[in-house]
C-alpha cells in the first residue's frame, strides 16, 4: 500500500470516528450529521432551521466538542449590535491609545443560536466573516483563523419578534437543513436514558484543527466526471427554466452544489463524486437559493421550494 493510500485512508478513519463522536449526543439522525460534516470539510456554513428542542443546539455543541478549537455560543437577540459579535476598540489610559478586544466570532466554530431574532444590521455583520473570512471595524481588517465554520439556528414556523435572513445572506450558508423528530424507537430511548446533556459533556475531540484543514484541502482533489458535471449543470438549468421559480439557481449556487457534493464523496470514502452524491446534495444545497412564485409571504415556505425541486431532480435522467 502506498504512502499516499496509507494518509487517505488514515484520514477517512477520522471522518468516521467525528461522525459517530457527533452521533452519540444526537442520536438517529445520520444523515443530518453527515451534511453538517461535508460542509464543515467543504468550508461552508450550515443553516438548521427547525421547531424548537430537537436537536439544533445539540448538534451544533456535539460538533465543536468532537473538534479540539476554538468554539462560541452566540445567543441573538433583538437589542444585539454588530460590536457584540465582532468586538470594539477600548482606550488605554496607560498606554494612551485605543486597543481592540476581539468579540466572540474571533473563533473555529460558531453557533449563532435563533440568528433571525436579531436585527438586519446586526445579521449583516456576518456577511463579511462568511465570505471572506475576516471581519473590518474602524478602517482596520482582521483575519479570522482557519478553519472557520458557522452554525446557524432559527424556528422557521415563529414569526413574532423575528427578521428573516434576506436573499444575500441564506446565500452564504452552503446547506440548510432540518433535524426533525426522532424515530418513535429512537426517542423512546432517549427519555429512558434521560443524559442528552451528560452524553455532550463526556465527548472528547477526535479531530485536531490540523486534521480539519487537512480534510478540506482533501475536498479539492476528489475528481468528478464530466458526465457528473453535466447532470448537475442539467439542474441548474432546469431550476432556472422552471415556470414555477421565480428565481432559479445561481452561478454561485451551483458552484456550491459541486463542492459539496466533492465533499459528500469524501465523506462517503470515495475520491471521485457519483450522482447520488448531487443528488443527495441538491436539496439542502439549492431549496434556499430558489423562490416559488413571487416575492410574497409564501416565497420563505421552503417546503414548497423543496417540493419544486424534487419534480426536477425526478424528471432529470441520473448518469449511469
């Protein structure tokens, strides 16, 4: 076996052992967490949208305790201001100048718990953290370390006291997903053991920074068939002809469907992506970036974009 062979197949190992360290806090929901996992290594951010007291938060600590870094809990609210989160400039009388104390996105792993309970200017302020990885306050630009991921939480079906994310801002989260209800089995030994909370504070890290930034530079060199590239390039064509959707897929958009499903492949422990990989990837890629119908109260029901979204991927023939 080849050293190159020997180091993949060392990594993938780890790929694994962080899935199932993350599945022991949130239990029956591997595909959720195996989504979360591929945009972590496709350095994307996550969107968990979601009722209340299923897991959102959970998933988001399980995370960053299986990860030996830096992580902060950001609870938003309405009076938050963008200086909470980036951080301010304090004068020194000793030294007679102003210093910057760094605020809490300044970390590896972010969870910004109920985002849409805080005001635009504030949810703005990520924008630039997201994107580009550094963050500007008073004409000064500040990078933010490597790797940088945010998990971000709101309740789609609660609209008192919120903002909704605008269309430029869901853009910068590579996935949103949901983690749904457990099943009846699963659940029922969830309240027999009763230790959610005890099961997050026993999980130790089994990825080091270094291995993070390994695995996402292990993203670029999965391949991908130009057959599998003209089946995903078939998608985002048929989103945008689409008399349903008023607004289709974005260049950008399915740039981020490639990556993530190279990222999925990794995952899964191949070194090539298969069309199960764009597939599986479409919808908590794709359903945010589309609109149904007009610009209206019903265009932010993301159920009916997921549905529209389906009708394609079943019409679209799969590559063989």
């Amino acid at each position: 076996m080849s050293v190159a062979r020997q180091e993949r197949e060392w990594y993938l190992e780890k790929v694994s052992r962080l899935r199932e360290n993350v599945e022991r806090a949130i239990r029956g929901k591997g595909e959720v967490v195996e989504t979360v996992v591929a945009a972590l290594f496709a350095r994307g951010h996550v969107l968990v949208e979601d009722v209340p007291g299923v897991g959102k938060t959970t998933l988001a600590r399980a995370l960053a305790r299986s990860i030996g870094c830096k992580f902060y809990r950001i609870q938003f609210t309405s009076d938050m201001l963008p200086t909470d989160i980036l951080g301010v400039s304090v004068y020194d009388r000793e030294r007679g100048r102003f210093e910057f104390k760094p605020g809490p996105i300044f970390a590896n792993i972010i969870l910004a718990d109920e985002i849409n309970r805080t005001t635009p200017k504030t949810q703005s302020c990520l924008l630039e953290a997201m994107n580009e990885q550094q963050v500007s306050i008073e004409a000064e630009t500040y990078r933010l370390e490597s790797p940088f991921f945010v998990i971000a939480t709101q309740n789609p079906h609660e609209f008192f006291g919120t903002y909704p994310l605008p269309e430029s801002q869901l853009d910068r989260f590579l996935v949103r997903v949901r983690v749904g209800y457990p099943a009846p089995d699963v659940e029922r030994r969830i309240f027999a053991d009763q230790v959610a909370e005890e099961a997050i504070e026993r999980l130790r890290p089994v990825l080091a920074i270094e291995d993070v930034l390994e695995l996402q530079q292990m993203v670029d060199s999965v391949s991908c068939d130009d057959t599998i590239l003209d089946y995903l390039m078939r998608i985002v064509a048929e989103t945008r002809a689409s008399p349903l959707l008023s607004l289709g897929v974005s260049t950008r958009g399915g740039l981020m469907l490639h990556r993530a499903a190279r990222a999925r492949a990794l995952v899964k422990g191949r070194d090539f992506v298969v069309p199960d990989d764009v597939k599986e990837m479409a919808l908590p890629v794709l359903a945010h970036r589309v609109i149904v119908g007009q610009r209206d109260a019903a265009a932010f029901d993301r159920s009916e974009s997921e549905r529209v979204l389906r009708d394609i991927l079943d019409r679209i023939p799969v590559p063989i």
